[in-house]
C-alpha cells in the first residue's frame, strides 16, 4: 500500500497538492537565489577588471586582496560597482579600512599609474611584440631577456636593474638591492636576501613595480613603523596599492604662523634625517612639489609621495655611471613609467650635492609656508606679534642659492632650523610631541 491510500481520497488529494505547492515554492525560491547571484557575479568581475587583476602578473602584487573582496576596505565605487563606471583619469582616492569590523581607519587607495596610462602602456607592451590589439602582457614581459635574467638569478645584482628609470636604482649598490628584496612584502616569505624563494611571477611583478613606479618599494624598504617618514604600507591587489592617508600640505596654506612654522621645521628635520642616518643611505629629493608631502592626523608631517626619492649608499660608495641607453640595456621595461615622456638616462650619481635636496625645499615650497612680508613685517613689530623674525628672508635666500658651497647652505638651513624652533606650537593639536614639549625644550 503507498503512502496516502489508507485515507480517503480527499485527504490523497490535499497531501498531493501539498507537495506540489512546496515544489513551486522551492523552484520559485532557487530562481531567485540565481537571479540574486548574477549580479554578484557581473560585480566580482567588474571588480577583478577594475583592479587590473585580469593583467597579472605584470601588476603589484595580491597580498591585499582578501581584505578587498570581504568588503574590509570600502569606496564608493567598489560598494556599487554596476551603478556607476570610475572615471578613466582618477589614479588614487580616499577609502576606509577596518581590522575588526568594529573601527575603521582612512587609507589612499592609488594605482601604479592612472588607469588610462596603464592602457596606453599595455598597448606599448603588445606593439614591442610585433602585436597591433590586445594581447598577452605577462607573456611579452617574460620573453624579454631582461626578465630571463632575473629568472636564472636567485640575487638581485646591479647589472639586473641597469638601465631602469627610477630614481631609485639611479646608483644601486648591492647593499640596497638585498634591502629591497629583503624587504618585499608581496611574496609568502619575506626576511631574505636571496630570491630563492620567489617564483617567477614573483620576480616578475617585482621588475614591473620597480618599472612603472618605486613608490610602494620604498614605503616598505624604510617602513614608518621604524621612524622613516613614510606612510605604512597595507598591501596590494593588483595593481592597485594601498597605504595610509594623509592631508596635503597646501592645507597649511591659510593656518596660523605657528602651524606654518612646525610644518617648515618638520620639513628641514625629515630632510636632515633622510640626508644621514645610521643605516648609512641617503635619500634624498630628485624632483619636488607639495603634493609630495602629507600630514598625519596627529601633526607629524610625512612623504605621501616616494616616486621621486633617490638613494645613495654611503657604506659602499658610487657604483660605475651607466653607460648610454643605447646599449644592450635598452629595453622594453626601461623605458615603460615615463609614460609619453622622451626616455632619458639620469645624470651621474656623483652630480648629486649633498644640499640638493635643501635647495629644492628652499626654493620651491618653504617660501609658500614662509612669506617674505612676514619676515618684514617680523622685524618692525616683533615675533611677539606672530611674525616671523626678520633673518628669515636671508637664510631663505642662501640656501636657495644652488652656486652657494654645501657648507653654507646647509648652515643657513640649520639655521632656518633654529630659528623657527621656539615659534612651533605646544597643543594637544600635535599629539606627536604633546604633552612632552611642555617639560623639555628638546620636543
């Protein structure tokens, strides 16, 4: 007897519909489920395009990857992203990032390059190749000898990265190269010298970030979080990178003398600390303007923008100058950052002066922070009054002098240097040396 018969036919009948009644239910219910996870679907792919993941391995790197699709670092566009379409120019933009769902912490989300570069440069990629459309980035890449050297070397040599165009690797010495490898947070074991251990994809997004842009290289080669001036590196996926945010300096522009004066102060203090340090490096300015400098929200001012830092190794000296870009150097990732720029080899590294990086702060940003009126009216009313004092103009003068000697330009900058030290304010504002400045003139 099957199940039901023992009733009458009506209950049959009831039991029957019943079951039918929840088979459409559960139909109806599954249709939704794939209607519901189409769009998930459109937006997973929207967002791996978006990132440029589609283009690994010649991108940054994966190790924050995770965070982004769990929905733990959010923009507006990544929240929505079939409701609207990112503009093509936008390179880097604000964003939130939380460890524990609880809080949340401003970060900058930035490309290598803006998105519309980044497909000008593909494009270059694929017509070295020999290929007119789209094509195989990583597999152009991985041909070229360049990169079929760094495929036999488990070091990281001087001769592997000549003839690249950062700053950088304008004169590397094997002492930096290991630091750099050494230091690479986009591979599973990070702490050696030797490249054993990475892969060739590994190796390959290496040689294209130092390529394209050493920014986030050098955020994790001098690390904030062991005093470098530099925003802390979260990750990367992609090729998009993530660090923590900051506030322009141009905001200082209206802010009181006192504000001005810790900002200028800071600046001279940072550049002194990149000029010499115990790790024997000098780091020093190769280009400089105001956005390269940021502002945390305890005060402390920082470099947001590392993409034009040069290094030198004062422990082992110059390296031997490059020869000319006409050699066998030349190639398809020497050229690949500059974007429409002419491809052009840097100076020697011994043209670099040790006051360079002081006579670009002296003669193209501390003005904007120090006004010469100031200064004037300083001497004919009184710091008192929040003026600047009146030798100000002088000391801005010498050492914005580049056929000034070094001696003398880095005495007017200490001396700039000593002079605002007593205007800087002491306030919970600028928590960095608060309330430590109210019991020792030191802070």
């Amino acid at each position: 007897m099957r199940p039901g018969q023992w009733t009458s036919d009506g209950v049959t009948v009831r039991v029957r519909c019943a079951r039918v009644v929840v088979c459409i239910v559960l139909l109806c219910q599954a249709h939704e489920a794939l209607e519901d996870a189409s769009p998930s679907k459109k937006a997973l792919t929207l967002r791996r395009a978006y990132l440029g993941l589609d283009k690994c391995n010649a991108c940054v790197g994966t190790s924050i990857c995770k965070k982004l699709f769990k929905n733990h670092i959010r923009f507006d566009w990544w929240m929505f992203p079939e409701q609207a379409v990112p503009s093509d120019d936008r390179q880097s933009f604000l964003g939130n990032l939380t460890d524990d769902l609880q809080s949340w912490r401003p970060v900058l989300l930035s490309f290598l390059s803006s998105p519309h570069q980044h497909n000008l440069s593909d494009l270059f990629i694929c017509r070295s190749a020999g290929k007119q459309g789209p094509c195989s980035i990583e597999a152009v890449l991985t041909a070229t000898p360049r990169f079929q050297r760094w495929k036999r070397s488990h070091l990281l040599l001087p001769h592997m990265v000549q003839g690249l165009a950062p700053p950088l690797l304008r004169c590397p010495s094997q002492r930096l190269l290991d630091r750099l490898v050494r230091r690479y947070a986009e591979v599973a074991d990070v702490g050696s010298l030797q490249m054993k251990h990475f892969t060739e994809k590994d190796k390959l997004r290496l040689l294209y970030t130092l390529t394209v842009s050493q920014h986030p290289l050098v955020l994790q080669m001098f690390p904030g979080a062991e005093g470098w001036p530099f925003p802390r590196y979260h990750g990367a996926c992609g090729r998009l990178m993530v660090w923590t945010s900051s506030r322009p300096l141009s905001a200082l522009y209206g802010a009181s003398m006192e504000q001005r004066a810790d900002a200028v102060y800071q600046l001279i203090q940072l550049s002194q600390g990149l000029d010499s340090n115990s790790l024997g490096f000098r780091l020093y300015y190769t280009q400089l303007g105001e956005d390269m400098f940021g502002l945390l929200e305890d005060g402390r001012l920082i470099i947001s923008d590392a993409s034009t830092i040069g290094v030198i190794d004062l422990v082992q000296g110059f390296p031997p100058d490059r020869p000319s870009p006409s050699g066998p150097d030349e190639d398809i990732f020497a050229c690949l950052g500059q974007g429409t720029s002419p491809c052009s080899q840097p100076p020697p590294c011994r043209s670099v002066r040790p006051s360079q990086s002081f006579t670009m702060l002296c003669r193209h940003l501390l003005p904007k922070l120090l006004s010469v009126r100031e200064a004037q009216a300083g001497h004919e009313i009184g710091t008192d009054a929040g003026r600047l004092p009146s030798n100000v103009t002088l000391l801005l003068r010498v050492c914005a002098d580049p056929s000034q000697p070094d001696w003398r330009i880095l005495w007017a900058v200490q001396a700039l240097k000593d002079t605002l030290k007593p205007l800087r304010p002491c306030s919970q504002d600028y928590s960095y040396r608060f309330p430590e400045c109210r019991y020792n003139q030191g802070y």
